[in-house]
C-alpha cells in the first residue's frame, strides 16, 4: 500500500526550503505541485476509484503535518 505520510514526510524539507520564493511569488513553485499531486497530498480522502489515495482521516491529518 502507498504511504502519503512517508509521501509528505519526503517532500517537506523541499517544500521549507522553497517557503522564500513561494512567500514573494504568492504560490508553489510548479515542481513542488507537481510532486505533492504525484504523491496524491491533494486528493488525500477522494476515492480511490476517482484516482484518490483513499485514506481514512487519521492519515490524511497526519500527512498534512509533515507538510505543515
């Protein structure tokens, strides 16, 4: 089974270290969307049917920490 956790767990320190360019740029840099879309931190409860990662609420709370 995927883990978003160990997902947004990887994708954190990336995310941190663009918090400058994404503050004067108003928004993610397009790689960093990308990854998180990959990684399904967007679509965290939506159905797996409908191309979701499907997890229960816990997860999802918990992955958005790490990204947090």
């Amino acid at each position: 089974m995927y883990d978003v956790i160990d997902a947004a767990r990887s994708i954190a320190p990336r995310l941190r270290a663009a918090a400058d360019q994404s503050e004067a740029e108003r928004q993610l840099p397009s790689a960093l969307v990308s990854a998180m879309a990959e990684a399904k931190l967007f679509s965290l409860l939506t159905p797996a049917a409908y191309g979701g990662a499907d997890v229960d609420p816990l997860t999802a709370i918990l992955a958005v920490e790490q990204i947090g």
